[in-house]
C-alpha cells in the first residue's frame, strides 16, 4: 500500500508539474507531495498492526489537523487556491515554502520518535499503575454527566456576559477569565460522558431517561454553534460524538464510517457558512451586551434563509481554503524569525515559552499586572502587520523561534511522549472505564492546540488537571457508590 500510495503521488507530481505555475517553485509543490507522504505513516503503521484507531492521538494530529493544514494545505497554497495579503511577507517563497514544509516535518518526526520510543511505554506503566480505579454505576454516573453540563452551561453563561466565550474579546485580560474559560470544561466533560452512557445504554434497549437525554444533548449542539461563532465548533462536536461512540465500545461498521464522513463533511460546510457570515454581519470582535449580541444572531439566520445555497457554497469556498491551508502563516515566521529577533523583546514575545511556563500559572487576582501570557497578537503585530486577528502560529513555528531546529525537534517529542501516556494510561490500560474515557478527550484536544502556541500546552495541562481533579472527585465522592443497572465496565 505505501508504494501504491508513493505511485500515486508520484504521478500527481508529475502532472501537476508540467501544467502550471506554481506558488514557492516546483521544490514547494515536490515537498508538500512527500510531506502528504510522511503524515501517512503512522496510519499505515498501525492499519498494518490492526491498531488503527481515529482518536490514537498520533492518527488524531494527522488527520484532523497536520495532513489538511500543511499536506493539503501546501497543494492549496502552490495552486493559489488561497492567497492571503501576508504573502507578500515571505521572503522567498522558492526557498521559505519548502524549508517550512521540512521544519513541519522535523517536528512531526519528533513527535513520533516520542510517542513510539519505548521508554515512553514505560513511563505509561508506570502512570498506569499509580491511576486510581473508580467504578462509577449507571444512575451516579448520568446525575453527574448532567451536573457537569448545568455547571459548565453556567460557566459559560458567566462567560459570554463577561466577554470571554463567543465572537468577542476584551482589550484586557480580567482577573478570573482564565478561570473561567478552563472551568467552562465541565460541559465538555460532561457531554463525553452522557454520550458515552447513551451509546453504552443500548445494553439495555436504551431506556426512555436516556432518550430525553440525547435529546437534550442534541439542543445544545445548534445554541453552541449559533452562539461561539467557531469555523470548528460543529466539526469538535462531531469528532466528540465520535469519540464517544468509539470509546463506548460499539463495533465499528462500513455504514458507520460512511455516517461519520457525510457528518465530518456536513459539520465543515455548515460550520464555515455559518460563522463567516455570523463574522461578518457582527462586523468586529468587539464586545456587545447580550441583547445585542444574540440581535447577531438573529440577523445572521434572517441572512442564511434569504440566501441562496448555491451563491453560500460558492462565496465560502475561498473561506473554506484559508481555514484549511496554514502553510503560509508559519511560512512567514520562518521566514522571518532571524531577522525580526531582535525586535521580539520590544513586543513582548522574546523567549515566550520559558517565560509563559513560569509566570502563567500565577492568578491573575494575586498579580493584578501580570502581563498577557501567550497573546499571538502580538506576533501577529511583528509579523504579520495586522493585530487584530490570531493568526496560526502552531507549536512548530513556535518552538523554532524559542529554540532552533533541535529544539522544534525536542519539543515535539515530549509532546509525543505526553500523548502516549494519555493514551496508553486512559484508552489502552485494561478495564479502562468511564472516568478515563471521559478526561481522555479534553486532554487531547483542549491541551495540544496544534494551531496555537507551544508555550499554551505546558499552563493547559495544569489547569485541565485541575478541572478534571475536580470533576472526577466530585462525580466520584457523590455519585460513585450508587447502585444503578448500567454498570460502567
């Protein structure tokens, strides 16, 4: 299959470079072949094995993130299906384009080193055998899942008044809105839980409670989505009840993968058309009272049913492409990162990932001035001109800024031995129940933030094992002992 696959690519790039010219040079389109190449890997690996599975944290990056931003991303950007105005700010695209694809590469590389270096199984022994074992029965555990998402549903209410969750930001940091953001994880939770029950009910011909609870699951999905205004919300919603049915132990048919396309699919296109027009009727981030706000909201459904379907698709597509494709944007902190080194002090970016390791977990309420920790507008002012946006930094342009092409390479591969502790400690580990498969999915996708900044993951970590401490000790101390029919393994 890997020399069917390099075939294939091989006679793509043939093609391809005989019809066209291309963005960053011939090198940039070869590369970006050969980097499609190397994401696959790990999944032919573990399909070979018979241990493919979507959510093995390695198959998760690849695929819902690093295969699309810079395999596909980089044929998007050579063919100019996307062509922001930073562009302009690549040095040398011949030459920035291709060593940007070999930087992803190395870090990714790094990552994989980690995850499968046997030591790193050791050390998820290890942590394994330290976990506690918590049995949680059918009725605690719906009470608690249902808790969860009325506390997380408050946070988040608190939240959205305050100008934290949503299409809004303030001009300063408040003193609880860390807090806030990481606490308004008890809905995420507590969703990965209810989910996991539902699926887990049909054990017993799912219940009529059970039932009532999808239902309200599922009215939750169209109020997140209309209100955060998120590209990926819709998309994170999916792949979560995915995970969930994967996790609950169901036996995964032809008709469920085709199931799980249609909606991945679905959930892009939706979720692009809805937030871009949401985006651009609401005008600017800027904070609206809640009246206001849903007004937003409002407008923009009174848009989308007026307009037609065809003439959406058609005027979301360039949207579309500029969502996928995150090549340029680091493209251009590789190209720059030497030259504008020593201007990162004056913007308060110089050495961002020591400096966030050690002042970010400090309250804001006992350091009133403590100065914004891992803010990309700041970047996003020295390299890109334009500090009203985030642009997609990604711990690899992150980690060559801070510490070089060695330490991109290290950096990646603790996050790699991270992931494999998760995984093998929560998924892997045998008898493996609820309140592991439960904590497993926020620490996958709320800790590595493959878009953000390296200097996030470290302060994430902390803070999320705190609400997940919390969560499972409450859930557990209240709800634990009680006898139901569901049992949890």
């Amino acid at each position: 299959m890997v020399a069917t696959a390099s075939a294939v690519l091989g006679a793509l790039a043939f093609s391809l470079l005989s019809t066209s010219s291309l963005f960053g040079g011939e090198w940039a389109l070869l590369v970006s072949l050969f980097a499609i190449a190397v994401f696959m890997l790990p999944t032919f690996y573990e399909w070979k094995r018979g241990s493919l599975d979507l959510f093995q944290p390695i198959i998760f990056a690849t695929w819902t993130y690093l295969l699309p931003a810079f395999g596909i991303g980089g044929l998007i950007l050579c063919f100019g299906f996307n062509q922001p105005y930073f562009l302009s700010f690549i040095q040398d695209p011949s030459r920035d384009i291709p060593l940007t694809l070999i930087y992803i590469l190395i870090g990714f590389i790094g990552l994989c080193i980690g995850y499968y270096w046997r030591n790193t199984q050791r050390i998820a022994d290890w942590f394994c055998s330290v976990l506690p074992r918590l049995t949680w029965e059918g009725g605690g555990a719906w009470t608690g899942g249902i808790l969860l998402i009325l506390f997380g549903i408050g946070i988040n209410i608190l939240g959205f008044i305050a100008g934290v969750f949503g299409y809004q930001r303030l001009d300063r940091s408040g003193t609880f809105d860390s807090l806030i953001v990481y606490f308004g994880l008890f809905f995420l939770e507590g969703s990965v839980l209810l989910w996991l029950l539902f699926f887990k009910s049909r054990e017993r011909g799912r219940p009529l409670f059970s039932y009532l609870v999808l239902f309200g699951l599922l009215s939750l999905i169209p109020m997140r989505v209309a209100l955060l205004g998120s590209r990926a919300e819709l998309f994170g919603i999916t792949l979560m009840i995915a995970f969930a049915f994967r996790a609950s132990g169901q036996a995964i048919k032809k008709i469920h993968i085709a199931i799980f396309g249609v909606a991945v699919v679905a959930a892009l296109i939706i979720g692009v058309i809805w937030a871009t027009s949401f985006r651009n009727i609401k005008g600017s981030e800027s904070r609206l009272n809640a009246g206001d706000y849903l007004g937003q909201v409002s407008a923009t459904f009174d848009y989308l049913a007026k307009e037609d379907g065809a003439r959406l698709l058609k005027q979301n597509f360039s949207e579309f492409m500029e969502r996928v494709e995150t090549l340029s944007s680091v493209a251009v902190i590789v190209s720059n990162h030497e030259r504008l080194e020593p201007y990162e002090e004056a913007y308060g970016i110089s050495g961002n990932i020591i400096n966030d390791a050690t002042t970010s977990l400090v309250p804001r309420f006992l350091w009133t001035d403590k100065p914004a920790v891992s803010d990309p507008r700041l970047i996003a002012d020295l390299y890109f001109n334009y500090p009203e946006n985030s642009f997609a930094i990604t711990p690899f342009a992150d980690l060559l800024r801070n510490f070089g092409g060695l330490g991109l390479f290290l950096g990646m591969a603790l996050v790699g031995i991270f992931l494999k502790i998760i995984y093998s400690s929560l998924i892997e580990r045998e008898g493996a129940g609820l309140w592991e498969k439960m904590v497993f999915y926020p620490l996958l996708t709320q800790v590595v933030n493959y878009e953000g900044l390296y200097s996030n993951i470290f302060p994430a970590l902390v803070r999320v094992a705190i609400v997940i401490v919390i969560s499972v000790f409450v859930i557990h101390f209240f709800f634990g002992s009680r006898k139901a029919s569901l049992q949890s393994r």
